[in-house]
C-alpha cells in the first residue's frame, strides 16, 4: 500500500529557472568555448601574430539598473574585457593589452533581456536532434525504400538509401547522388580498407564495376566526382590545391558536423565508440550507417519515429547567444586580417589596442535582439503571460520548421509529450502544434532533452525516491497517472490502474508499476493549469 504521508505532494519549481540555468550556461561556459577557436592571426609574410589569451576575459558589472535602462530606452549590458596580443616573430617580442570587445546583454531579475529600454525574451526553440534516423518509405510502385538521415548540429542532411538492387547511395542534394563509395574515398579511406571494415563486403563490391572503379582509385580522383556532382561543375574541373580545402568548408563543416549531442547520438544509435570530442562524420561512421541500414532492409534493427521527444533538442538561450558571440568573433577576425595588412602596408605598427573593435559584438546581438524571429517583446499583460512566454517552445525559426511544410504527423500530440510538452497550450492558426508550452515541472537537461520527474515505488524501501528522466529512459517503465494515485491513496497491490508503457496506454496491477506521476497537473503548462474545465 501507498505510504500516508505527504509523498503526493509537490511544490512548483522556479518557473524562470529554465532561463536562468541557459544565461548562465553560456556565462560560464559558452563564452570561454568561442573564445577558445579563435586563432592566431598572422600577417602574409608571417612576421606578425595576434592572439586572444580566452582564460583572461572579464566582465564588467553594468554602469547603469535595470530600472535606469528602461527609463533611459538603453541595453542592460556588461561589457567584455580580454587580454591580447601581438607577436613580433623576428625579435619574439610580444606586446599584451587589456581590450574591450563589445557589451554583452544580461538577463535580469525575470529572466528576461533589456534592449533599448524593451523586456525581451528568448524563445526556447525544439528542434532535430543531431545524428542519424532510420525510415522507411512506398515510393510510386509501393516498394519500401529504406533511408538513413545523418542530421549536422546546424541542421544540414546527408542521405543514405538503399535501391532496390542493395546499391547504397549517398544524396548530397534531392537531385544529385554518388555511391557510398565516392563518398568514403572523398573522405580519406581507399578500397580495402572500406572493405574491411563493413559487414556486408560483397554488397559494396556488387556494383564496382570498372567506371566506379576509376573514379576510386584515388583520393584526388573522388574528390574530383564529389566536388562534380556536389557543385554541379561538368567537364573536368583541374584539381587545385584548394578544393579540398574548399569542398571541406562547404560541404563537411557545414553538413557532416556533429557536435557533441550528435556525437553522443550517432555512437549510440550505431553501437561504435568514437571518442566524444571528434565532432565530425567520420569514414567510419558512413560505413558503419551503410551496414545498419543494409540490416533493415533485410528486416534487422528498428526504424526511428523522428517525433519522438528522445529524438529532438532544446536549443535554449545559452545556445543561441553562443551562437551569436561565435558569429561576432568570425567578424572581428576578418576585420583584424584586413586591419593588419593595411598597418602592414603603410609600415604603421599595429597595437592590440587598435587592431580590435567592438562594433562586431555589439552590432551582432543588436541585430539578434532586433530581428531574430526567437527573440521577442516580453508579453506583459499580466503576471501569469509574462511567465508562460518564458516557458514557451517553438518549432520555428532558423533551423527549425515552416507553418506552410510542417505536417500533420509533425503538429500532433505525441506520447512522449507526457510530462514534458502540454498538450492544450499551442498557438492558433497555421502555427498550432508547432508553438507549444512546457509542463509545470518540466526542465531541460544536459544534453538538450527535456526531462519530467516520477516518483520511483520500491518493494525493498517505504520511502519514495524522485527521479527526473529523459524521454529515452522513460519508456522502458510502467509509469501510474498521479490523477488517479490522488484520489485512490489506499490502494492495493492486486487493484488495477491506468499505465503508460512505451507510448501505449495500459491498465494493470499495482504490484507491476515501476513509477508514478508527483502530480494531477504534470502534465499541462501553467497557463492552462488554472482552467476551471480540468474539474469535470
């Protein structure tokens, strides 16, 4: 039997605290990892180098209050110091400056931003998670055609699928594909060694015939037929030293980075064991996919439901502005590139002091802050608006969906949403289903998943242990509604009670539930618990 003490009971957490945790992530964290892939700038003849020592930065407390700036129409920022300098590599003289680089909004007592004397708030965006999804498809005839999806940490999509004939393919583009083997010969392994390291050698070997054979033998010559279907160039493009350098900028970089969340998602999803700072796709990633996805052609594995919560991210607010301090930082390196030179060409000596500028910064997160479609004015109707708007997730903007191309399947409310995303609280229009609200007691956690807390039951101990958990983890548990459990505290072993398990809805006996809700209304956003209807 259930306890009778006050177990049931829970009290609501810190509502802003999802955007406090975000800012802060990126104070601590975010800002040092941008810093840290700034790279040593040097001049054309390599006599002088500039560089930012990131461990020395400092942030400054804000000159002005929160209240001042609103009244002022000003930005409640702090400004960002560094220490840098610059190296004269014939005598190794160094030259080390403590710059100002531009003013960094901060996040006030709401959890919101003052820009120009404006609340604004950033939107939580969910959006794919990087990595790779096993589907199936009819195409025209009816024939299943199975596909794996690599998805970047920027949202660019590589395709592998299967033909009919067991030919893999890689899709660079809806209308162009080479063969997987191009691909991994593009990316650096020759024949034996991508034969050595698959399942299946023979399927691989099925469609070598003598014109795949040529465009294999070497790397150069992969590249070549990459860099042809890739950019569309016909003829025989002469092989420059910088196409692999540029075919690496526009292709690997910005479709085949993983980041650390993909990282983590492709080796679980693949069984491989790659180390988790190697971000990149690897040769060995695509042929290990091209081993999987021969396994579900021939009915081996299971194929990915994209909508579910374990497959999806939160990009939160410490993402975003990391995003955009990286995008600030490209700037003022190409600035210092071009001030360097002219200092170089007029014989002027360049000082750290007038090689930086803080017009990249500030300009950049005045234009975030102004136009991104994530971030927006603070509604203030009443208490209650201003904290929903906190807690809002939204498919769209940069990355994400479209209200016109979003399906049905997309919009709709998927089991996994229990717990995590209200099913009630959207927007109306051609936005619903992809604008939604997180649970009360719903929180994001390391890896960008949302998290939802139960109450663990335990035959071997009376207390009751809470867990929060991701939606991977979730659904290997016979999980009891908290509804019923509150009215019903006597209950027995033998009674039966309504269950979810792995996205189903059951009704079974007390003695097999593993957990339970902490609340009636775990499930629903703040803004809809108030409602009076939940009482029929």
């Amino acid at each position: 039997m259930l306890g009778v003490g006050n177990e049931g009971m829970s009290t609501l957490p810190g509502l802003n605290q999802i955007q406090f945790e975000g800012f802060c992530r990126f104070i601590d964290r975010g800002l040092t990892e941008e810093l840290l892939k700034f790279p040593k700038i040097e001049d054309t003849d390599q006599e002088i180098e500039f560089q930012l020592f990131a461990e020395t930065y400092q942030l400054v407390e804000p000159s002005i209050k929160e209240k001042d700036a609103v009244y002022e129409s000003l930005t409640y920022s702090s400004e960002l110091y560094i220490s840098a300098g610059v190296i004269w590599k014939n005598s190794q003289d160094i030259q080390e400056q403590i710059i100002f680089i531009g003013n960094i909004p901060l996040m006030n007592s709401l959890g919101t931003f003052i820009v120009n004397g404006i609340y604004r708030i950033v939107i939580n965006q969910i959006l794919q998670s990087p990595g790779i999804y096993y589907r199936s498809e009819l195409d025209h005839n009816g024939i299943s055609v199975y596909t794996g999806t690599i998805i970047s940490d920027w949202g660019g999509r590589l395709e592998l699928e299967i033909d009919r004939k067991a030919r893999i393919w890689a899709r660079v583009s809806r209308k162009q594909k080479i063969s997987i083997l191009v691909l991994s010969s593009a990316m650096g392994s020759n024949l034996s060694e991508i034969l050595e390291n698959v399942c299946y050698p023979e399927i691989f070997l099925s469609f070598l015939n003598e014109k795949e054979e040529k465009k294999i033998r070497s790397k150069e010559n992969a590249i070549l037929e990459f860099y042809r279907q890739f950019a569309c160039v016909g003829g025989d493009p002469i092989f420059p030293e910088s196409l692999c350098t540029e075919l690496q900028k526009k292709f690997f970089q910005q479709r085949c980075e993983l980041g650390g969340i993909g990282r983590r998602n492709m080796n679980r999803r693949l069984n491989i064991d790659i180390p988790e700072n190697n971000t990149f796709l690897l040769p060995r990633d695509i042929l290990t996919a091209a081993d999987h996805l021969i396994g579900m052609k021939f009915g081996m594995g299971t194929l990915d439901d994209m909508n579910h919560l374990k497959n999806k991210r939160i990009r939160s607010v410490a993402d975003l502005l990391q995003d955009q301090f990286g995008l600030a930082l490209v700037r003022l390196e190409n600035l210092i590139i071009g001030t360097i030179c002219g200092a170089i060409r007029y014989k002027l000596i360049p000082t750290p002091q007038n090689l930086v500028t803080s017009t990249p910064l500030t300009t950049t997160y005045e234009s975030f802050f102004g136009l991104h479609p994530l971030s927006q004015v603070l509604d203030q109707t009443n208490p209650l608006t201003q904290i929903v708007h906190g807690r809002k997730l939204s498919s769209l903007g940069p990355g994400g969906l479209t209200g016109r191309t979003a399906s049905f399947r997309i919009r709709d409310i998927h089991p996994s949403h229990y717990g995590r995303i209200c099913p009630i609280d959207t927007s109306e229009g051609i936005n619903v289903g992809l604008i939604g609200s997180l649970a009360i007691h719903a929180r994001i956690g390391r890896w960008g998943s949302i998290e939802s807390p139960f109450y663990e039951i335990s035959e071997r101990s009376k207390r009751i242990r809470m867990l929060s958990l991701s939606p991977s983890r979730d659904e290997y548990y016979m999980v009891a509604t908290g509804n019923f459990l509150a009215l019903n505290r006597g209950i027995q072993e033998e009674q039966i009670v309504p269950a979810r398990y792995r996205q189903e809805f059951l009704t079974i006996a007390w003695e097999q539930v593993h957990l339970r809700s902490i609340f009636p209304f775990q499930y629903f956003s703040i803004g809809a618990s108030p409602h009076s209807f939940y009482r029929a």
